[in-house]
C-alpha cells in the first residue's frame, strides 16, 4: 500500500484499513470498511459557472466511500447535503447527444409496450428538464406529473399542451398524497443520502395500491471499481449501487422485482418492481453479487492507482512533447478526472455539445467549456473522451469539420 500511496495525487487516498463504526443507510447494518478518500473536490459538478475565479472558488468538500459487507451499498461517508444548491443553473441533461436520445426513446418504447403503460399517470421523481417523462406521455398517451428543482419550462417546449404537471420542488411527505400508476426514478437515487428511508417513503405513499408500477435507473458501481473508474466518483454522488445492493434494498423496503439488468453499454441498472405485502427472497442472477462486490472493491485499489499513475504520467508527457489536448464532455465525469488528478497547464478547453455549457468554467479548476466548432481553429492533437459510448458521434462530428485529433478513450 505504502507504493501505491507515494504515486497517487495530492489529497487522494486508497486506505483500506479503517473501518467506520456507522449504520449503513441502505441496510442498518453497523460497520463501513473505508477503501477511497479524495479531498478538496466541488460539492457541484454541473451548476454552470460564469468565469474562472469562480469557478476555481466554488464551495469544496471531502469525499470518503464506505462499504457495507452486508449488503454491498458503497456511501459517502463525508456527505452533507446542506451544501447543494439545486435549481434551474444545474445543467444535467444529456439531450443533445443524438445516441442518447436514441437510448432514451428506446428505454421508453420498451416500458410502455412491456407494461402497457397507455391512459395512466406517470410521476417521475427528479425529473430534470422533462424529457423522458414527456416521451413516456407521448408514447402511450399517458398522463404526468413530474417533481425536480432544477426544472426549467422554457427548456421542454414539447411539454407544452399535453397533459404534464411540473413541480419544482424535491419530492418529500409533502407529495406522498399523489396517486400513480407508473413511479419514474432515473439518476436521482445516487444523490440521496438515506436510500432506504427515502425508498420506504415512495413504498409507505404507495400504500395498498399493489399493480403500481416502479422504475427506478442508478449508475453501476460494480464496473467503476472492477475499472478503478475514479472519474466516476463525485461528491454529487453519496450512493452507488450494484445491482444486489439495489435489490436488496427494494425488497427491504416492500417490493418484488420484476426485472433488474444493466444497459447503456452496462452502465446503468434498470430494476423494476411492484410493491408487494409481504416480504420477498432474491430470485434473479443479478442479485447474487455479494462475493462479486468484495471482490471488486479490494481490486479498486489496484486498479485505481493504476489508472491514475497512467493518466498522470501521459498528460505529462503529451504536455511536454507540446501536444494540446482537449477533453469532451464537460459533465461530472470531466470534473471527477479533472478535480481528482489536478492537472497544471496540461489541459485548457473542455468540448461540449451543450449550448448552455459552452462558454462556462469547470469547477474547481477552471477549464474554459467551448463548442466542438472550436477545435477548427484551436487543432488539438489528442482529444480525451469522456465516456466511451460517445466516442462514435464524436468521431463523425470531428470528421465533418476536417479535425482529426487522437482520440483517447476513459
């Protein structure tokens, strides 16, 4: 360990030896074995931000993962959700890559024709800019009521005239009056703090109204630590989940599965379920992960430094050899990579397609954000893709402006 310590970046710690006396939120167990710290990181990673000083300024937290060997669930244990700021300046949305619309539409396609979801009410907790829950309203002429704070109405025209409520609000008691037939829950899950108390109160707002559908969407955790992806770690995220842990926590809570599986080139869990009365044992291959996660979570720290160390070293050296390189994609995986490996000079502009980022700073190291037309006066010799399932479309937009940086895949 001692080897592996000297070579990562200031701030970063891969010490498996301590474990916290703490409940695990996702299972009460007692204990969390700590195995990755990183200090000093943006408490937001897609609020955009005006110029560099503030940007360089932004509120900054530490981040310490704890693992549950009961249940598999990884938290941070650093986590203060106080210090958030969720509204209509936090820029998630991935609508503007035309293959993750596809996916999209295709994950909607497929719900609403395998649950024949057609003249029900949908309500979709964290809803973003709308999206997806107008897509699903659309696709089976459905009903909606969608609850997030960082909503904008200007930002879904589509929604205009059909039959959607938008609440800007976070979902809590508050809303637990709603009835729905179908309960949407994509990439929120991981932002929240007491997962089971917050799956208990969708579970209790339920009540006896069995044949209501769940849909719930997280990041994998279990490919982050079998890639020691430390990119993929970021304060925003205070929950990670592999699909056991996941459905351990659902049964938990009062819910037989239906489906749970990965997807978006097995980065997502999908799970799907329905409240049931009394309690339910695992039954599916995706559930029986426990050995699995153990596994992954004592290689991350292998893998990780790994990673890190290879990262490092190359930027140092393309800097050296005069190369410029760009990064694409200004999300929380830029920011994690960014914030975690502290580059100097080595990297100044970050692409993105989306119009609202372009011309904003990365925070907490000040990377301009800037358009993919850019780059034909810029020329970079290496461009660092952020997510490798983009790396086509960003292929094919760099060939229709005669660009031809190396691409280099996380």
């Amino acid at each position: 360990m001692g080897e592996l310590t000297r070579a990562l970046p200031k701030g970063v710690s891969l010490d498996t030896g301590t474990r916290l006396e703490r409940t695990c939120p996702n299972c009460h167990s007692n204990g969390l074995q700590i195995f990755y710290r990183v200090d000093d990181i943006p408490v937001h990673s897609c609020l955009l931000i005006t110029d560099k000083e503030e940007a360089l300024a932004c509120p900054k937290a530490n981040l310490q993962l704890g693992f549950c060997d009961s249940c598999g669930f990884i938290t941070n244990t650093q986590f203060d959700p106080s210090v958030h700021n969720y509204s209509a300046e936090y820029e998630e949305t991935q609508g503007f890559s035309p293959r993750f619309n596809a996916f999209a539409r295709s994950l909607a396609q497929r719900l609403v024709e395998k649950y024949d979801i057609h003249g029900k009410t949908i309500l979709e907790i964290g809803c973003g800019k709308g999206e997806f829950l107008t897509l699903m309203c659309e696709l089976g002429n459905n009903r909606g009521i969608g609850i997030d704070p960082a909503f904008a109405p200007e930002r879904n025209p589509a929604a205009a005239g059909t039959q959607i409520e938008f609440i800007q609000d976070f979902y809590s008691e508050r809303y637990a009056d709603m009835e729905a037939d179908v309960i949407c829950c994509r990439h929120t899950l991981e932002h929240i703090a007491p997962t089971s108390e917050f799956i208990r109160l969708i579970r209790n707002a339920i009540g006896k109204r069995t044949d209501t559908l769940v849909f719930f969407e997280v990041p994998d955790m279990m490919r982050v630590l079998r890639e020691g992806a430390f990119w993929d770690i970021y304060y925003e995220h205070c929950s990670y989940f592999t699909t056991g842990s996941l459905a351990r926590l659902f049964r938990s809570a009062g819910f037989k599965i239906d489906d749970l599986y990965l997807d978006y080139d097995d980065q997502y869990i999908m799970i799907t379920a329905y409240p049931t009365d009394s309690p339910t044992l695992a039954s599916l291959n995706t559930e029986s992960d426990m050995q699995a996660s153990m596994l992954a979570r004592e290689e991350f720290t292998e893998s990780c430094s790994n990673r890190m160390n290879w990262w490092r070293t190359t930027l140092e050296q393309w800097m050296t050899s005069g190369r410029k390189v760009v990064l694409w994609g200004s999300g929380s995986k830029a920011v994690a990579f960014l914030t975690t490996l502290k580059p100097t000079d080595q990297i100044e502009y970050v692409v993105d397609i989306n119009p609202y980022k372009q011309g904003r700073y990365i925070p907490g190291t000040g990377q301009k954000i800037v358009s993919p037309g850019f780059l034909r006066e810029y020329r970079p010799h290496i461009g660092i893709v952020m997510n490798p399932v983009y790396r086509d479309e960003i292929q094919l937009s760099l060939a229709k402006m005669n660009v031809s940086p190396k691409l280099v895949t996380l």
